[in-house]
C-alpha cells in the first residue's frame, strides 16, 4: 500500500510492504517539493495490521498539519 500527501512545498509518503524475508517493512519518506532536500525512514512493523494503523495515525497528523491526500 502507498499513500501520499503534499502541501504547496511539501511532500510525505508511507509505502507498507514486504522485505525479501516476508516481514512487513513501513517505508517513510519525506522532503521538499522545490529543493533536493528530504529524508527516508525503515520501520519494522509485526503485521500488516499494525502497519495499517500506523498509517492511520500519519493520515491524522499529516491533515492536521495542512497536508492533503493526494491519489498515486
């Protein structure tokens, strides 16, 4: 799964999935729009679910910091 957000200058992006030995990898990444400026992030999540809900938790700080849910 790949969900991301953006403001006007701003991007930030999670992607949950599988690493090589089938464990469940959330990926993070984000950075500035107009520079070469950003940042990548591994964490290790036990399940799926747990994955979704972390992903639930960046939806609602993200909104609440003024990005939007853009489609990829």
């Amino acid at each position: 799964m790949r969900v991301r957000w953006e403001t006007s200058t701003r991007y930030y992006e999670v992607r949950l999935v599988r690493d090589l030995l089938q464990d469940w990898v959330l990926i993070v990444s984000r950075g500035g729009k107009t520079n070469r400026l950003g940042a990548l992030r591994t964490l290790f999540v036990s399940s799926e679910e747990e994955g979704m809900k972390m992903i639930e938790t960046v939806e609602k700080v993200r909104t609440r910091r003024g990005y939007v849910r853009v489609p990829v």
